[in-house]
C-alpha cells in the first residue's frame, strides 16, 4: 500500500513532467524562428508577433503545471 505523502509526490511529479514538452518546445520555437530569420532577415517583423505569441503560450502551459504541481506539495 502506497502512503498518502508518497502518492501525493508521485502525482506532483507527474504533474511536473509537462515542463520537460515545455522546454522542448521552446528550443524548437527559437530554433526554428533563429533559422528562418538568418535566412531572410526581411521576415524578422512578421515573425516577431508570432514567435512571441508563441512563447507565451507554452509559458503559460509551464506556469500551470509548475502551479499544480505545487498546489499539490504544499496542499
């Protein structure tokens, strides 16, 4: 049987692996937005907007789970 502090880790951490697509999104976002703005500096203003709509969206996809999985310690 599984204690209730140990369950209540265990779910923490499960809750906490969407900040690892978090980050891997955001290296392939700059990434790929670095590329395509090296090969035409031109696109830099169009691309601006939405690369940073970009980020803040899987930002706030990390801040959500990083605040669920504290809500969940510190329950």
């Amino acid at each position: 049987m599984i204690s209730p502090e140990a369950a209540r880790y265990l779910s923490a951490a499960v809750a906490a692996l969407a900040l690892y697509g978090v980050g891997m999104s955001m290296g392939n976002l700059f990434s790929s937005w670095l590329s395509s703005v090296s090969r035409n500096p031109e696109a830099d203003e169009k691309l601006n907007m939405k690369g940073i709509l970009g980020f803040a969206l899987v930002e706030s996809i990390g801040l959500f789970a990083f605040i669920i999985a504290m809500l969940i310690l510190f329950k």
